[in-house]
C-alpha cells in the first residue's frame, strides 16, 4: 500500500486540479484509480500515475464536440 497515494497527490503529480482528475475518471479517461477497503475510498497508485502522465503529456486526447455547430 505503500505506493497508493491520494486524489489530490495523484492530482498534484500530474498538474492538474483534483476536479480535473474526477472528471476524467468519469469519461473512462486518466490514470486507473483502485478502492481502498480500510480507508473506504480510491486512491492511486504512484507508478501508474506516472506512467500514464509519460504516456499522456498533454492528458487525454480532447474529443470533438458534440451538438451542433455554433453560428
């Protein structure tokens, strides 16, 4: 459990607001996060953070608007 780390560290390593972070979970985008059992909440693991800010410099890729087009 050592390498489990927080929302908000997870967040901090990768340069981006916690929020941003919950976000991207919630579009099946970012770094994988795992529930923790004796602490009742998700954390991250450093190393698959890391490896997925090295792998996504610029975050996840931005997807095409939806709706129609603005005038």
């Amino acid at each position: 459990m050592n390498d489990m780390i927080s929302l908000t560290a997870a967040a901090s390593l990768v340069g981006v607001h916690p929020n941003t972070i919950k976000n991207w979970f919630d579009r099946n985008e970012g770094p994988p996060r795992h529930y923790v059992e004796s602490s009742n909440s998700f954390h991250y693991k450093r190393s698959e953070v890391m490896a997925w800010k090295e792998a996504n410099p610029d975050g996840p890729p931005r997807k095409p608007r939806q709706g129609r087009p603005r005038t």
